[in-house]
C-alpha cells in the first residue's frame, strides 16, 4: 500500500512539476544502476523542490534526507514519510535534537545494506549561489558505517547536478545530470579514514562542478555572474557555459525574446483570482528566496487543480457535464501553454 502511495504522489508530482516548469533536460539516467545500492548525491540551490525534481525523473525508487524544519507540522510531516523523506538535525535545531540523528544514520544504512537507493544534499544547506560549495563528511559518515557493518554490499555513489535558469521566478528551465558511478568500496581504507574522506569528497565534488553549473566562489566572482547575466546566458546548456567560464570565453549577447503571452497571464488570474491571491497572501511570509519555488509549486499544485475542479462542477450543474469538463481541461491547457511558450524570466543574482 505504501509503494501504491509513492508511486501515486510520484506521478502527481511529475505532472505538477512539467505544468510548472518550462523545460526540463534530464541527461545520464544510463548511469544508474537497476539494482543495488546507490547514493545520490547532488548539489543544493533551490530548497525542496531540488529532491522533487531529481526523484520524479528516474526510475529508481529513492528515499532522501531534509532538513528537519519541515517536518515540524505533524500533518506535512507525514506526507514526507510516505515519499521516502527523512529529517535530519542541524545545531540550528538545537543541541539536543543532534541525537535523533543517530536513528536516522541507522535507517539509511539498512536502507544501503537492503540493495537500496538514498539521496543526500552533502552542501548541508541550499543556497542559489552558482558554485558548488564544500561538501560536509556525514554522507561519508552513512557509506563508512554501512561498509563496516555490511563489508559485502556494493555501494555506488552517484553525483547529480541540479541547475536553474534562474531560482524561484515562473516559468524556469531545469537541467539535472546523473554522473558517473564511484564504487565506495574502492575507496575505503579503514586504517585510514581521514584519507577516505578526503578522497571520496573530492571525488565528489569534482564531478558537482562538471554536472552543475560552477563559477569558482572568489573575487571573480560576481563580475563573471553579472557578466553571463547580462548576456542571458542559458545555464541549462552546462558544459558550455562552465568551458565558458573555465576558458574565460567571452559570451555572445542574446537578444531578449519578446513576450508575446502576457495576455494569457491576465487571463490566467482572472480564472483563477481566488488560488492566485491566496498564493500572493501566503508568498509575504516566506523568507528565504530558495523556499519561493518550494511553497509556489507545492500550494499553486493543489489550489489551481482543485478550484478548477469546483468551477468546473458550478458550470457543469448550471449547463450539464459536457461544458463543465470543456472549461476544467481548457482551464489546464491555458496555463500549460502559457508555461511552456512565455519566455524564461532573464537571470538575476
């Protein structure tokens, strides 16, 4: 019954996500393996929708770990559960909530010892800064553990970039690329586990900075940010971008597409003004930019569905069925058009 649950929310989410998102390229799912136990391990730039979007579009069944503050609403928190989400506790949490941590370590590593998939953010915390940031040691902490416990299960760690044209605007374009398998096994020495670390988390790394997006965090920083902004640059064609930033390439300026759909978004609001100002009274209390894309999508893929359903059913019981289901699937074409034919939103900071 749970996988029925996960499979159902699976698709649901899928399907919200390709309403809300311009274009998705998926690149490398041949590197995954069928069987066997793998760890995911991608870079972190948009707060809960990254996992959404890497675990609808393999095939490998995937559990993952997020920070715990989202499971503090009992209701959410186990809707999380049946998608295979777990918490994990950050000093932020408090002291001494770090030991919950323990369990959690202990079901991921059944989870690996099972032949099973996990998915860890080993930044720690999302942020939309274009470069990859140094990875923390607790996911080397989960694989040294398992290996000890269980020397005989094969572990596979596989890096993921995630990249956006631009973080929390609507409609954006996504880029996810699955990279080469790292066998762990190959790399742990227990007579030496400093060195294990070390290796497997440049191992890592070195593969996020090909599979993302990566602009090296120093002084040059921000004038090479600006200076593929003003361009409009396409940070979803990766490997061109990042020779353009590793060969310090000048980029050819693009000219801003014109956006011709406008009238659509009016029109979009107005048939559904009531989800719309919903969202626009909620959106004031979000904090942190990479969390807009994370309460937009989750909030406007229930709302927008279920109050086209109820105006739906009005129109139907006034002038029978037919036209009640004509205006529920144009409803859902008008803002699939509209998503997939506005231009993207030019990239900011």
């Amino acid at each position: 019954m749970k996988t029925l649950v996960y499979y159902f929310f699976k698709a649901f989410v899928k399907s919200g996500l390709f309403f809300y998102t311009k274009k998705i390229t998926v690149l490398g799912t041949e590197n995954i393996p069928k069987k066997g136990a793998i760890l995911f391990t991608a870079n972190h730039p948009n707060g809960l929708v990254d996992p959404l979007f890497i675990a609808t579009h393999m095939k490998r069944k995937t559990h993952f770990l997020v920070r715990a503050a989202v499971f503090n609403n009992p209701l959410i928190a186990k809707f999380f559960n049946l998608l295979g989400m777990m918490p994990v506790y950050r000093i932020r949490d408090g002291i001494q909530q770090l030991s919950k941590n323990e369990e959690i370590f202990n079901k991921c590593q059944n989870l690996l010892k099972d032949n099973k998939a996990l998915l860890i953010f080993p930044e720690g915390t999302h942020n939309k800064t274009r470069t990859v940031r140094p990875l923390s040691k607790g996911f080397t902490r989960i694989l040294f553990r398992t290996l000890d416990e269980y020397p005989d299960t094969d572990i596979h760690i596989i890096p993921i970039g995630i990249t956006y044209q631009n973080v929390s605007s609507y409609p954006s374009k996504v880029a996810i690329h699955f990279g080469s398998p790292i066998l762990a096994n190959s790399f742990y020495n227990q007579q030496d586990i400093n060195q294990s670390v070390k290796t497997i988390k440049e191992l890592v790394s070195e593969q996020l900075k090909e599979l993302s997006v990566h602009i090296p965090f120093d002084k040059d920083y921000e004038e090479t940010l600006t200076s593929l902004n003003k361009n409009q640059t396409d940070f979803t064609d990766v490997n061109t971008v990042n020779d353009t930033i590793k060969n310090r390439l000048t980029t050819t300026k693009k000219k801003r597409s014109n956006n011709y759909t406008f009238p659509l978004f009016y029109l979009i609001i107005l048939n559904s003004i009531i989800p719309f100002t919903i969202w626009k009274f909620l959106s004031k209390k979000i904090d942190e930019i990479e969390f807009i894309d994370t309460f937009r999508f989750g909030l406007n893929a229930i709302l927008f569905p279920f109050f086209y359903c109820i105006q739906s059913w009005t129109i139907g019981s006034f002038f029978g069925w037919k036209f009640g289901l004509v205006y529920f699937f144009s409803s859902l074409f008008l803002v699939l058009f509209y998503t997939k034919l506005t231009p993207t939103p030019p990239p900011s900071k």
